[in-house]
C-alpha cells in the first residue's frame, strides 16, 4: 500500500490529522472561543489563519474542529463495524431465511438519507454530537454489512473453514475465529471511505446551522464565514481546506487499501 504515492499521501494526511486531533489542546495558541485579537484580521504572525468576526482565531477553531470532526467519525466507523459486520457475518453463514431478512433489513436502511434523516432529528430532538453519531452510526452500515455477507459467503466454502468444522467447532467460533479475520480487512478498507462521507455530512449539517454550538468544528466555522465571503476570504478557506484534506486523505487511503487487498485475492 504504501509503494502507492497515493496510498502513501493519504496514510500522511489521514496520520496528520489523527495527530493533530489528540494533541489540539497543545497546538492550538488560542481558546477556540476566545476573543484574542481584532476583528476580521487577515492571516498574520500571531494569528496564522487570521479571526473572524468576533476576534477569534480560526487557527485554533480548525485545530479543534479536527478533534470534533475525527471524533464524530471515529465513534461512527466503530458502530459502522460493529453492525455492519454482525449483520454481514451472519447473513453470509446462516443463509436461507435469515440472509433474506437480514439483506431486507439492510436494503430498509440503506435507502434512508442520511443526511435529511439527521436534520429531523436535530429538529426534534436538539442540535448534539451523541444524536448525531447515532443517526449516522445506525445510517451508515449497509454497504459495509454487504460487503462482509459476500466475504462470508466465499469464505466458508474454503478447505480451513471445513476443517474447523470436522474438528467440532460450533458455528459461532467458526465466525469469530476462522472466517471474520479474513472478511473484515476489505471491510477496513471500505471504512475509510465512510468515513469520508461521515465527515461531509457532519460538516454540511454544521454550515447549516445545525451542528452543536457548543462543539467547534469545521462546519460551526464554515457557518460562521457565510456572511463574510467577499471580506474575508480566510475564513471560508480555512475549513474548506481541512474538509478536503480530511476527506482526500481518507479516500485514498481506502482506495490504496483496497488496490492492496484486491492484489493479493
């Protein structure tokens, strides 16, 4: 994966950004909230993004809006697994009815959008990170679930899987031990373009107006240069250009995983 200049760019973007995400309370030279500086200044020495309306530094608002973001992510790509690979696992084994009512589960919640889905319930319920990984953790499984239900299904017609089963293994430890490690790396790769998604959503519901107020993020400061876009060309810029990175280097890091994967089959 990591011959690929592509592969290697985003394992660096992704890398940088995890980075940045657990070690924002020391990089950032400001309180995120903070009023530390005039008003709408541009890039400077001791603002490196320049403020926004209020005096704040966006420098430090996009530090922090990396940890938010990544976190929001990284919460949903563990329930995205979760579900998504119990669906998938037992669907693939099982067969028969239960692959049939577990493959119309999934289409019901496949064909749900997520991101208008997410907007009902931030209208009833309240804007908040822990709905929105909710919403979007119960949202985002299907295609990772079919995935693994297809590895399943190749798998357990392999010689060490009939093995494990002449030696008396039941079929839950055959799932777990024998087939689930050889079906979840294509499912990994794949996550990482989830996640991706996740953060554009995250983020679009943010510029919205619809994100927690309480939460710097990268939406929350995209919200906030809306009305200054032709004053202040930095505040736009600054968590466009995060989103993109985020979102370029998770994409192609799923995209070399799966090249990798698919090499070796």
């Amino acid at each position: 994966m990591l011959s690929s200049p592509s592969g290697l760019l985003g394992a660096a973007l992704t890398t940088t950004l995890v980075v940045v995400a657990i070690l924002a309370p020391v990089l950032a030279p400001y309180d995120p909230f903070g009023i530390d500086g005039p008003v709408l200044h541009p890039p400077s020495g001791a603002h490196l993004l320049g403020t926004d309306a209020l005096g704040r530094d966006v420098f430090s608002g996009v530090i922090h809006g990396t940890r938010t973001s990544l976190l929001i992510a990284g919460v949903v790509g563990v329930l995205v697994l979760l579900i998504g690979s119990f669906v998938g696992a037992v669907s693939g084994y099982a067969g028969r009815w239960a692959d049939d009512v577990l493959m119309r589960f999934t289409e019901a919640f496949q064909v749900l959008p997520r991101f208008f889905l997410a907007i009902v319930v931030i209208a009833f319920f309240g804007p908040g990170i822990d709905r929105l990984i909710i919403v979007l953790g119960c949202t985002s499984w299907p295609m990772l679930a079919r995935l693994v239900r297809a590895e399943v299904l190749s798998l357990k017609q392999r010689e060490f899987v009939a093995a494990a089963q002449a030696h008396g293994a039941s079929g839950v430890r055959v799932v777990v031990r024998e087939i689930l490690p050889n079906a979840l790396p294509p499912a990994i790769a794949l996550l990482g373009l989830i996640l991706a998604q996740v953060i554009l959503i995250e983020a679009g519901l943010g510029f919205l107006g619809l994100g927690d107020p309480n939460a710097m993020s990268w939406g929350y400061l995209a919200n906030e240069a809306q009305r200054f876009l032709r004053v202040a060309w930095w505040l736009p810029m600054s968590p466009g250009l995060a989103i993109l990175l985020a979102v370029l280097g998770l994409n192609l890091l799923g995209d070399a995983l799966t090249d990798a994967l698919g090499g070796r089959r």
